[in-house]
C-alpha cells in the first residue's frame, strides 16, 4: 500500500514539474520531492503546512540571501493549471482552498458601470435612438395635423361625406394656404424627393396634368437651346446646377389646372424658374379667374409656344402640344397626386393615353393610395373623410385596380414599372409608369 501510494504520488509530482516547467511556475510540492526521498504527505504537495509559511519573511535586510529552505518554506505551492485525475490530486483540494480562490477572483472582478454598458452597446443604442426620433418625427406631426384639424369649423361634418362622393379637383380652400400646407408634409414624408425624381426624369415635349400652384417647375431641366442658352447657362450657374445633356432636358411644357387660384401661383413659379419667361412678362400681372363654362381655355402663351398654361378639366379632352413641336404627341405626361382627385381616374388614363407618343413616351405618376399592411389600409379607411374635407382627394383609392381597369379599357396601355418608394410610407406612396404600345406592337 505504501509502494502504492508513493508511486501515484511520484507520477502527480513529476507531471507537476513538466506543466510548471512550461509555465514557468515553481511549486513546493515538486522542491520536497527532490529534496527527500521520503514518502511525501499528501497535504504537503498542494499547499503550505502553516499559515507562517505561506507569508512573507519581514525584517530580513534587502543585501541578505535568503537560505535554501527558507526559500523553499516562503513559497506558496502553486495550483496546477489542470484539474487531476487521480485520486490523490482530486483529493487534496480542500473546501478552504477553494474558497480563498474564489475570494481572489471575486477581488479581481469588478462591476460594470453604466459608462462601460453604454461603451460595449453603443451602435445598437444609438440606432435604436435613431430610429425611435425618425418614427416620432415623421408621426406626431401627422397626428397633430389630422386629430386637431376635427376641431375646426369646416371639419364638423366631415364624418358625413359619403365615401363616393365625387372630388371637385379644386383645394377646398385658397391655393396658397393649400400650397403652403403641404410644404412640412412633403419634407416629412419624403415627397418632395420623389418630385424632383419625376422632373428629372421629364423630357422632350412635357405635359403636367394637374399642374397646381407648379410645385414641380423649379425642378425640370429646361433645354438650354429652347429657352434663350444665355439666361438658362447664367441661372444654373447661379444656382449651381449643371446643364443637362441634350435628349434629357425639356423642350417645351404645357400645363392644364381646374383652379385659376393655383395657374396665377404656377405662372409666378414659371417667370422665377425660367428667366427667359420673365424677361417677357411684366412681375404684377392680373390674377386668373376660374372659368364657368368648363371649356378648356389657353391663359398662359409665352417663348413661341413653348411654354403654356391652360385652364380646364383633365376629364375632357387633353390639349394637344403646341404646332410649333415636330410631333402632334407628348415625351413625358406628368402627374402627381390626381388620380385621387377626380371623379374617375381610368377616365383620365384614357385621355393622357390619347395625347402620348406611342411606344418611346411615358406617363409618369406619383400617387397616394392603399398601403401594404391592412392596419394602415383601415386607418386610411377610418379618417379618408377628413382627408377629403381637408385636400379635396380620396387617399384609399386602390391604384392597383386603378390601372388594371386602364388597361382593360384603353387598347395598348402598358405598365412600365410599379413601385412603392419610401419606407417611411408603409406603402402608400406610389410611383407609376406607363406607355403606350406601337402600331407594330399592338397586332
């Protein structure tokens, strides 16, 4: 038994040596082994026999060389890197040394501060700030604008309209108080990028349906050998915008608008964007009334034809491009935000259809309609009346369908693309593109 004993204890020692060799660490245990050739105790290999051995020696003079065995009594064993397997290292740990090892580790650990959390976190806070300000900004002023709009005198029988009540096409009130309304909306929402993206994407002979108060003239790219090059290079050099390449600019544009209010806003936005156009107009001129007779009617003519306004309803018959154009069609049809506010939209597909060049041009739309989600398709559903009675347009019109019975009622309508741009939008902003199939393409 004793043979035996001594011989796992040899084994456990001389392992020992090989790891703290390695490790550069020095253990008692292995310095008894090689000192005495006696059967060494258990307790002795692990851990000092006394507390005084486990404690530095005081009051020795720094010059002094300590004795071999007080070197070898002051050193505290040191606990092997690996947990033993036999019987006699997994013996020798007692409930104390554990204990003191746990105490050390809980010394060296301390506890995190919010300064660290925020430090190791901080992308993800960050974002999620982020995200949380955008949502709250582009929400509260929605519900501020359509919960407190209730309170006023011209929304107290808005519940009442019935959902086929028919738009007018006209703002409900003046158009620069309707024009000043949307201007926060659109930033919020992100319309006003997609606008500039529809005028750019504008060329040749254009036509803007529902042309308002021209919210969309300071964006084109005015041809410069159309519109006098010396004020159109002199404008974009001041305003620092690049001529356009020739194929991508406009090369006359025609607008038509149901409100004379919102043609006297749109002419005034002509004379400032083109400076050609106020070279040839005086800055005061006389408002433009709304017609009576319902008859399309040309009140703005300036630059040769090039540029024209005209006062009708988009539900007749569309005004063809001036003579002055080499062909009796549009490039580009534009329109934002109209298919809402009339009282039939295929109708008026059908009319833009009749004055598109077939095949090479394009209708170009930006609509608001039914979102993706049914939550927010039933939150338009719930207040469409208050919209109508604030905008005069019905924002839960399905486009989808729209232009599929378009499609079905104009031979050779085809849709380009369909896209839903702006996150932001849960879906509910439109951008429609469509074109007219070819003589060729039609058989």
């Amino acid at each position: 038994m004793a043979v035996r004993g001594w011989r796992g204890s040899y084994q456990n020692t001389t392992l020992s040596w090989v790891l703290e060799s390695r490790t550069g660490l020095t253990s008692s245990a292995t310095s008894n082994c090689s000192r005495t050739a006696q059967q060494p105790s258990r307790r002795s290999l692990f851990q000092a026999s006394t507390p005084q051995q486990r404690q530095p020696q005081k009051g020795k003079p720094s010059g002094s060389t300590p004795s071999p065995s007080a070197s070898r009594s002051s050193t505290s064993p040191a606990r092997l890197p690996y947990k033993s397997t036999s019987p006699t290292a997994s013996s020798s740990s007692s409930p104390s040394d554990k204990s003191n090892q746990q105490q050390k580790n809980g010394q060296k650990e301390e506890p995190e501060t919010l300064e660290s959390l925020f430090s190791q976190r901080k992308l993800p806070l960050v974002g999620a700030a982020l995200a949380a300000g955008v949502l709250g900004f582009y929400i509260l002023p929605l519900l501020v604008t359509y919960m407190t709009g209730g309170c006023r005198e011209e929304h107290k029988h808005e519940e009442e309209i019935p959902p086929d009540a028919v738009p007018t096409g006209l703002p409900p009130m003046g158009a620069a108080a309707f024009d000043a309304s949307l201007d926060m909306p659109e930033r919020i929402m992100g319309i006003l990028s997609q606008r500039k993206k529809l005028a750019r994407a504008s060329h040749g002979a254009v036509l803007e349906v529902a042309v308002g108060t021209g919210r969309n003239v300071g964006y084109y790219l005015w041809d410069p050998q159309s519109f006098s090059p010396d004020y159109i290079r002199a404008s974009a050099i001041a305003s620092g915008q690049a001529i356009a390449p020739e194929g991508t600019t406009i090369t006359s544009f025609t607008g038509i608008d149901l409100s004379g209010d919102a043609l006297s806003i749109a002419r005034t936005q002509l004379r400032v964007t083109i400076p050609a156009v106020a070279a040839v107009i005086p800055k005061k001129t006389p408002a433009i009334g709304n017609s009576a007779s319902g008859r399309t009617t040309e009140v703005f003519n300036v630059l040769d034809n090039k540029v024209r306004l005209f006062q009708g309803d988009a539900m007749q018959p569309l005004p063809a491009p001036a003579l002055s154009t080499a062909s009796p069609y549009y490039d580009t049809i534009v329109q934002t935000f109209g298919l809402c506010s009339v009282a039939d939209p295929v109708v008026l597909l059908a009319n833009m259809a009749a004055v598109l060049k077939p095949e090479t041009g394009r209708i170009v739309l930006l609509e608001h309609g039914r979102g993706w989600w049914s939550v927010v398709n039933s939150l338009l559903d719930k207040y469409a009346g208050r919209h109508f009675a604030r905008f005069g347009c019905w924002w839960n019109r399905d486009m989808d369908a729209i232009v599929a019975d378009a499609q079905k009622a104009v031979p050779g309508l085809e849709v380009v693309s369909v896209k839903r741009p702006g996150w932001l939008q849960f879906g509910t902003l439109w951008w429609i593109e469509l074109r007219v199939k070819g003589a060729s393409e039609k058989k």
